[in-house]
C-alpha cells in the first residue's frame, strides 16, 4: 500500500505486523498472538499468558516521515517481574537506531529524529501484551507496505529464547540473529512453556517457514522423563515433516545450567544427558532419511567460561542475550542458512 498527500493517522492493519501467528480484533484494536487465537482454549493457560506476549512482534512499513508515533493500549502496570519498564525499539536494517520506555500508563511511543526513506521495524515489548490503535506519521510522508523477499525463520524454545531480560526487544538473541541474517523472524519462544506438546508441534508444523529452529531441553525437565523427551523431540521434528518435508531444521540442545548438569533431576537425567538424548535423536532421524536437520551443542553458545552472565545460573543477563544472539547467528543460523538456503 502507498499513501501521499494528506496522511497523518493509519489505522493498524495485520499486513503491517510481522512475528505474530493470529490477531484479536477490537473496534479499535488489533492484538497479536503468538498461538492461534481462534483455537486458544487448546494450549494450557500458563502458556496462553506467554503467547500474548510480544516477543519478536513488530511493525514493518516503509516511510521519509520524521517522526513515527505509535498508539496503543499496554496492560496496567508496564514493568515486568524484574521491575525494568517496557521499551520499544526501532531498526532499519540490522541497526537499531533508538529504544524508547513507556511510562505506565503511556499510550503514545514517539520516535523523532528521523530522516530519509527508509523500511523500518518498529519493535513490540517482549514481555507485556499490546493492544495496537493506530501509526502517526509527518502530514503528507510517504507510507508503504513492502514486500518482504527475507528468508522465513521461525524458532521455538523456553525464557531463554522469550528473552525476558534482554536489554530490549530488538537485542533479544532471537532478533539479534534475525537482523544479523537479514531474516523474517517468528519467535515462539514461550517463558517457562517450552514442553514439547502436541498442539504446539501442530503450531510449527502449520506456520509457513524456510528454516526452524527449535532450542530444547530445559523446561522439559519438570515434566518430561528421559524416556519421553526422546520420543517427544523426535516426534516434534516427525509432526513438522508433515506438511514442511524438505525445509532445514536445527536442534539447539541447553545451555550451561550448573545445579540440572550432572545431578539427576526428578525425572531420571540431566542436562548431559539431554544433550546426549538430542544429538542421538538427530542422528536417528538422519538414518531414517531426514537429510536436512542438524544438531547444536548449547554449550558452544553458552558455556562454562560465560556463567557470570548468567545471574541466577538460568538465564542470560542482557549482556548474555547479545553474546547468545552473536553465537548462534555464527554457529547455528550461518551454517544452517550457507548449506540449505544460499
């Protein structure tokens, strides 16, 4: 779409929001989900809270406006569990040209500054569910919808992947790889949620993409056991052949966790041993005739030289989350995309 003249509001439309799989629609509103929100009631209610969360959610358009404003309804209180206020990033590009705070109780995110046509994305908070109104651009900018030639990739993983404590979104490890690679990012990264279940393996295997990556392991602890986090990987990777047979896939095993290391966990392994379970899970599938999925050791992207950014010996700091988004864009991403895609 390209508008001159007198434009000064644009309604949001779902063709301007990237990184969402469905949308709630209100008079005024429009709401990304991260799960399909016609079927919502199937997925546990632990994992609906993080599914309308914003993570990797953002406005793609292309404008010389000055000045773009964003309108939008955010919950009541805007801080998250660690009491940092929600921001709002906006790129062009791999560059990340400003990250703004939303006070509570804020309805109007405003980057000014600005100059020359260019394709912006205006990026989402990664925590918080946002209602979004309308976009203000200078009286007569240029406004468009471009298409989008990037490569598809969408990744799937627990709170090291939704990247709560990221410096802000657009530095989250997931958009850091995605601005990297120059990708259109889909982040299924669900906060304590990752537990391999079938409705979400239906989810993957249903959401159109060129490349997949899925980070497993650490949340499946508490409710799968050695035995069926083997089969349930596998039949994660089986669900998504289904109807994506021939795109790339990589498996990300955990990162460094010391206390889940060696110490069997309640439901008889560990972090070695999942890794184990992971690396043999692909090597099976490959035997059977899956030619296009790799493994990928966390602990080559956070490993025991790196644990001071990991401040509860869980997840990544922000600075950690930059180091994670520099490391998989060279160790997973880079190969994956040089041998399949380029």
């Amino acid at each position: 779409m390209t508008s001159k003249g007198e434009i000064q509001t644009l309604q949001i439309t779902k063709e301007m929001v990237q990184g969402a799989l469905s949308f709630e629609q209100g008079d005024d509103w429009l709401k990304p989900w991260r799960l399909p929100f016609d079927e919502i009631e199937l997925f546990h209610p632990e994992l609906v809270v993080r599914a309308e969360m914003c993570a990797g959610v953002r406005l793609r358009f292309r404008t010389d406006s000055t000045k773009i404003a964003l309108e939008l309804a955010l919950p009541g209180a805007v801080k998250d569990d660690n009491d940092r206020v929600t921001r709002f990033d906006l790129t062009t590009g791999p560059d990340l040209l400003a990250s703004i705070q939303a006070e509570e109780g804020e309805t109007l995110i405003t980057f000014s500054g600005l100059s020359g046509e260019k394709t912006y994305e205006l990026w989402l908070p990664l925590m918080v569910p946002c209602k979004l109104s309308s976009l203000h651009l200078d009286k007569g900018a240029l406004f468009e919808i471009p298409k989008d030639p990037r490569t598809r990739w969408l990744t799937y993983g627990s709170s090291i992947s939704h990247c709560g404590d990221a410096h802000s979104p657009a530095r989250s490890w997931p958009a850091i790889v995605a601005r990297t690679h120059n990708l259109d990012l889909t982040c299924l990264g669900y906060g304590g949620n990752c537990h391999l279940e079938t409705v979400v393996g239906r989810v993957l295997r249903d959401t159109p993409a060129d490349i997949i990556t899925m980070k497993l392991g650490i949340n499946t602890t508490c409710s799968l056991s050695e035995r069926t986090f083997r089969s349930a990987a596998m039949g994660l990777v089986k669900l998504v052949r289904e109807k994506q047979p021939d795109i790339p896939i990589g498996l990300i095993s955990p990162i460094i966790n010391s206390p889940r290391e060696s110490i069997d966990i309640e439901n008889g392994h560990n972090l070695q041993s999942m890794r184990q379970t992971l690396e043999q899970s692909v090597e099976i599938l490959q035997k059977y005739g899956d030619d296009k999925i790799e493994y990928f050791n966390g602990l080559n992207i956070i490993g025991s030289a790196d644990t001071s950014c990991l401040p509860d010996e869980l997840h990544p700091d922000g600075n950690g989350y930059q180091l994670m988004g520099a490391r998989i864009a060279d160790y997973v991403l880079g190969p994956l995309l040089q041998k399949y895609i380029t």
